[in-house]
C-alpha cells in the first residue's frame, strides 16, 4: 500500500493572488509546506505539488520538490487532488494524502493521525481531521470551518457556522474546527472526481461535503495539534512570529 501526499496549489487565490509563493522568512510558503510534510514518520513514496501554474511549478522545482501541472479548470483542490493522483497510476487500495498549502507551520504528527485510521479500520474511503477549539472567536468566524460527527466518529455535517448551536447558554460544550487535511484511497478519490457538485457544497464552498451529500462517510480524526491558516496577507506576520518562537517546533 503506497502512501503519497499531494499539495494542491493554485496562484488565483481571490483574497491572496499568489499565495504559494508569498514569502515567509525568505522561502516561498509552498516550501514550507513541502518541508514539513518530509518530517511525518509516516512512509510516503511521494511528495507532489500539484498545480496549474507555471510560476508556481518552477519555484517547487527550485528548491528540488516533485511538481505536476494539472488544469486549471479543477472546481476544488480535491479535485486537483484526484487529476494528480490518477495520473501517477496508483492502486485502489494506495492511499492519498491531501495536504493544504496554506498551512506552512503545521505539525507532521498530524499526518500520523490523519492515516491511522486506514490501518485500525475496515472499509475506510476517507479521513479528515478535527481540532478542540480554544479560541472562541474562531466558533463564529465563517472562515473557521466547524464539524460535527457521531458517536463512531463519521462526519455528520461541517459548516461555516457555529454547530452545534447552543440553546441554552448555560450549557457547556466542546466545538470542533475542521483542519484541512484528507487522506483517501486512490479508489474513492476517483469516484469523488466523478460526481457532481453538490448543492450544500456550492452554498458553503466546502468540498467535503460532496462526499456526505452523496452518502458517503468521513472519518474524522480528533487531533491535539492545531494548524494555523495563511487567509490574508496580514497573516504571514503571524506565522513568522511562530516561527520565531521558541516554544513551538516549527523550524
């Protein structure tokens, strides 16, 4: 069973044009990703950018990362995921690791147990992680996605909005922010790449939830380790500052 990770990458990004390549402490943030990906203990055959931008292509090449154009037309990054994935010619049962590249500090472990599931559990398509807020503004901020799941641990809905919503102020409880890293087999990806979009996909811009809309399952992996986003320009000071700190293993 081979196991590759995949970084879709893509310059027209409406709120950050050229993100991939915005400098963080000197190096294009696509490296960052790339780097950190290689300190997963997890066994990966390969480690693709995957993206339908020359500028983007040539800078993976420069610092001697695997890059692979793909189209331009892909409506998501799971779907630029799977023209990837199917061009390496992998089998069914090889699993895919999708890896955002917009999170240049997040921690390897995370790949650790975004595919466990796929060794401890049959029948497993896919996997998604979660992470315990700590942050309240982050429950209603609509660019943090929240996710709910059942008692097996398989996505029952993600959203911009708060879920679940608390009726009774004085109840506490525990909400859950959706990190954007998947793993899938190489079987499921393709057949993902076949259907159509689905309607709560377009009306929340989330791909995931084409999967749920037609009923396939989620696992979702609760993780102790957060993953901050790149979203705005204004960001990349803060990921410099992690960077700087010395209590977060992030060089």
């Amino acid at each position: 069973m081979k196991k590759v990770a995949i970084i879709p990458s893509r310059y027209e990004s409406t709120r950050f044009r050229g993100k991939p390549l915005a400098l963080i402490k000197g190096k294009p943030m696509i490296q960052w990703v790339y780097e950190r990906i290689k300190k997963t203990d997890v066994e990966l055959s390969d480690i693709i950018v995957a993206t339908d931008d020359e500028r983007i292509f040539d800078a993976v090449l420069k610092f001697k990362g695997h890059a692979m154009i793909t189209s331009a037309q892909n409506p998501s990054g799971t779907d630029r995921v799977a023209e990837a994935a199917a061009k390496l010619g992998l089998k069914k049962n090889d699993i895919v690791i999708n890896v955002q590249g917009d999170q240049p500090v997040f921690d390897p472990r995370c790949i650790d147990d975004l595919v466990r599931p796929f060794f401890i559990e049959q029948n497993i398509q896919m996997s998604t992680l979660a992470y315990c807020i700590i942050n309240e503004d982050e429950i209603k901020n609509p660019k943090d996605v929240k996710v709910v799941f059942d008692t097996n641990g398989f996505a029952l809905y993600f959203s911009r909005s708060p879920i679940p919503f608390g009726r009774n102020p004085s109840f506490e409880f525990e909400t859950y922010k959706h990190l954007g890293f998947y793993a899938y087999t190489a079987d499921f990806l393709e057949k993902f790449q076949s259907l159509n979009e689905g309607r709560l996909e377009n009306i929340e811009k989330l791909e995931q939830l084409r999967a749920l809309e037609y009923g396939y399952k989620i696992k979702v992996v609760v993780t102790q380790y957060d993953s901050p986003e790149v979203d705005l320009p204004e960001d990349i000071e803060k990921i410099e500052m992690m960077l700087s700190s010395k209590k977060k293993d992030v060089t």
